[in-house]
C-alpha cells in the first residue's frame, strides 16, 4: 500500500479502500468534474441552471414591483394579514432543518452514514434559509427599512420592541445562520485544500488556497479541525429546536383560536425535520445518478433517509391529532369551531384533507424496505410531503386566520399573480445557489469519506473514533 501525506488531506494512492471505491477514485468521481474546465461542464447543469436563473428573473421582478407598488400586489387582507408570504417563510425555514440536523446530530451521535450527504445537506440548509429570510423583510411594507430591527444607537430615538415575535424572528435566523454558515465553512476546509492541491489551473489555485486558510494537514491542524468541528456541532444541534421553536412562538404566543396552543413548538420542529428530509431526498436522488454518486451515496443512504423521515412525519400526524384533541377537550367554543372549520369548513376543507393525504397517508410505504430504498418511490414520496407540508402551513397561517372571534372580523383569502410569482421564483434563487455550489465545491465531503472506507477496510471490528485516531496518527507519522 503505498501511503503519502498531503498538505490537502490524506491521500492513499490507487488503492480499494472500501465501499467499492479507491482514494484516488473517490477523488475523480468527486473533485475532478469541480477542476474540470467550464467547456466540460456537463448539459444537464446549464439546463438546469438556465431554468434556475429564469426564474431568479421572475423572483427580482416580483420584488420590484412589491417595493414599487406595495404589499397590495398580494392576497393579504383583514383578516388575513399573515399570506403566502408568512407560509413560505414557514415552509422555507423548515427546509433548511435536516441539513444541520444530518450534519451536527448525526455527528454528536456518531453516524458515519451521515458522510455521503452532509455536504450538500448543509449547502441546502444554508440556501433555504437565505430563501426564508427574506420573506420577512419583505413583508415589512417598507424593506429597505428592516435595518430599524437591529438594535443599535439612532439619531430617531428608536430601538427594537424585543416582545416582538417579529425580532425574534430576526436574532432566531440571523444567529441559525452564521452559525450554519460557519459549521459548513468548516468542515469544507481538507476538501478545499485538496483542490488547492490538485487543480493545474492559476485561477482556482489561488481561489482554493485563499479559502484553505493555509491548511497544511499537519497533525496539530487535524487536531484543531476536529474539535472546532465537534464544538459547532454541539452548537448547531440545540438551534434546530430553538430556531423553529421561536417560528412556533410567532403563533402561539397571540390569541388567536388554533394558534394559542403549547403543542406548536415541538410540533413545528418535527415538521420543519419532516419537509427537511423530503427535500434531501429531492435534492439527492437526481444529484446521485447526475454526478455518478451511485457508490457513495447508497441505497443505505437512501434507507436511514427515508426510515427519519417516516419516523418524523408519524410525529407531525400525532401532533395533528393532538390539536384536534386539544381543541375539543379544552371546553373553549372558539377552539372547537376553529378545528370544525380547518376540517370541515366550506371555504377551505379541502387543503386539510390534502394535507393528511400528503403527510399521514403517502408516507406509510416507507414501512417497506423495497419501497424505502426505491429512488424512484423515495422521489415521488418526497415531493408529496413537500407539497404536503406547504399545505399544512397553509392551513394554520391562512386558513385559521379567515374565522376570528366575531363575525364581523371574518374573511376569506385569495393569493393572487404576484404571490405566486414570487414563491415560485424563490425555486430560481435556491436553485441558482445551489447548481453553483455542485459546479465549484465538492458536493460529498471526500477527506471524511477516505477516512471512513479505510476504517471499513482496515479496522472493521474497531470503534469509528479508535479508527479515526489511528488514521490520523499513522498519516502524520507518515
């Protein structure tokens, strides 16, 4: 076995090292079609690509004509002054869930199979909630403002109201995304280094090496990686729940019936994990076959995919049963009415049933293990609880809001164009971000992947972590 050390990682030439894949294999499958000149790049991407980018277009026209024109270009109203831009901010931000969660929990608990889709989960997370984000901001009726929510020193005397569920919002994402961001950043760093090291391009090398931050792969440096690295798991980890949990308390905290209710925090997390996981599968399957990924993100993969989410989505049917149950055994005629109607109501009956149809029933094949590691059948699955969770937020945001407590305040709600515009441009501008990021950064994280096939190989009946430091301690004195 011939064994070298590089200042990009550590690299084993030319061997099977596990998982049906060399070191310099993985390199090619991965790194490889990154350095690859913009005339290989593959026509799937600039379809894809040029789709993405219409519709970005189609996104910045919406905002131009909202700030220009204002927030009457949407479907909002009284009583419906929480729209589609209140439900996609919901549906976004739950997106953006799994990718910490496969990284930094997963981690804590020391998964290994957690290494073929962290990469791109993290990439998902971080794009979904520059998404999300800017909803709110949005929504303010006068955006180029939304700085008055930072609470700093001004001429005008103002500072932020902190009771506000919308300043919660604000320090809720800003902080899940700098730490995300960070998280990320840090475990792309060997991987940076080892394109530094292998790319002939002047261009890329300089690119590369200025985002390295002179990795050198030295012992001490592995040492560092890997307790930065667990500290900002141990971080992330916890703002999974507290992020979506403060999503939660935007609602609970009001009196408005079906949304006063203790449950929303946990119930909000589970979902936001739910139509997290849908849409790493989304994102997995055609990026698995586009980039030949075939051996290292598996039908395995796929599996322990599929089983969180069933396991998740059965957590987020409960949690409907208990608002309903809730509803009744509180006594309160407003609570009941709001669950009748949400249910049964003429108006919008229809978006609940849906709802359980997507969510509570589409994913009860995913008790099957031929159906769990079925691409084609995870795809599918996938794309019904995403629509099947935009329906939910749809149906607590919206629809809750057309009954209030007195006729007088009731209503009903009608999205129009530029709602929709705007949503389905938000696809272009995630869409865009992320053809970016698989053209130039490795989508897998290929250092951890060649550490975890040569523990596969070589120390089988050891722990991960004897593996790891013996991997690490053999390469240094190599």
């Amino acid at each position: 076995m011939a064994v070298q050390a590089g200042r990009g990682g550590l690299i084993e030439t030319n061997r099977v090292i596990g998982r049906g894949q060399t070191s310099q294999g993985i390199d090619d499958v991965v790194n490889t079609p990154v350095l690859s000149d913009v005339k290989r790049t593959p026509l799937w991407w600039w379809i894809g690509f040029g789709i993405s980018l219409s519709l970005l277009g189609v996104y910045l026209i919406s905002v131009v004509v909202l700030i220009t024109t204002g927030t009457g270009v949407w479907g909002n109203n009284q009583p419906v002054a929480w729209g589609m831009p209140i439900i996609n901010f919901v549906w976004w931000i739950g997106i953006g869930h799994a990718g910490t969660l496969i990284s930094a929990a997963l981690l804590l608990f020391r998964q290994p199979w957690r290494t073929s889709i962290n990469r791109f989960a993290e990439a998902m997370t971080i794009f979904a909630v520059v998404v999300a984000g800017l909803y709110p901001i949005l929504h303010l009726g006068r955006p180029w403002l939304f700085y008055w929510l930072l609470p700093y020193p001004n001429t005008y005397g103002l500072f932020p109201q902190f009771r506000s569920p919308l300043d919660w919002d604000l320090f809720a994402i800003s902080t899940y995304a700098s730490v995300s961001v960070l998280f990320w950043f840090i475990g792309l760093i060997p991987d940076l280094a080892t394109l530094r090291d292998r790319t002939d391009n002047r261009f890329q090398r300089i690119l590369y090496a200025t985002l390295a931050l002179g990795w050198n792969g030295s012992a001490k440096a592995w040492q560092r990686y890997q307790r930065a690295y667990l500290l900002l798991a141990a971080l992330s980890f916890p703002l999974v729940l507290s992020v979506h949990s403060t999503i939660a308390m935007d609602f609970a905290v009001s009196q408005v019936p079906g949304w006063n209710n203790t449950i929303m925090p946990p119930y909000f997390v589970a979902g936001a994990v739910f139509a997290g996981f849908a849409m790493v599968l989304i994102l997995a399957i055609p990026l698995r076959k586009a980039l030949h990924l075939e051996q290292l993100i598996t039908k395995r993969h796929l599996d322990n995919a599929a089983k969180l989410m069933l396991a998740t989505g059965l957590i987020v049917v409960y949690g409907y049963a208990v608002e309903l149950f809730d509803a009744w055994y509180s006594g309160v005629e407003f609570e009941k009415y709001m669950a009748y109607n949400r249910v049964l109501g003429a108006d919008h009956w229809w978006a609940f049933w849906l709802l359980i149809a997507a969510n509570g029933v589409a994913i009860q094949p995913l008790w099957f293990r031929s159906v769990r590691q079925s691409p084609l059948a995870l795809f599918i699955i996938s794309i019904i609880v995403s629509i099947g969770m935009w329906l939910e937020r749809f149906v607590i945001v919206a629809v809750t809001l057309t009954k209030d407590f007195l006729l007088s305040s009731w209503g009903d709600y009608v999205s129009t164009f530029w709602d929709w515009s705007l949503y389905i441009g938000s696809f272009g501008l995630f869409g865009t971000l992320f053809f970016l990021f698989i053209r130039l950064l490795p989508s897998i994280a290929t250092t951890e992947m060649k550490e975890l096939a040569h523990h596969d190989a070589h120390h089988g009946s050891d722990s991960f972590e004897e593996a790891r430091e013996r991997y690490y301690g053999e390469e240094a004195r190599a």
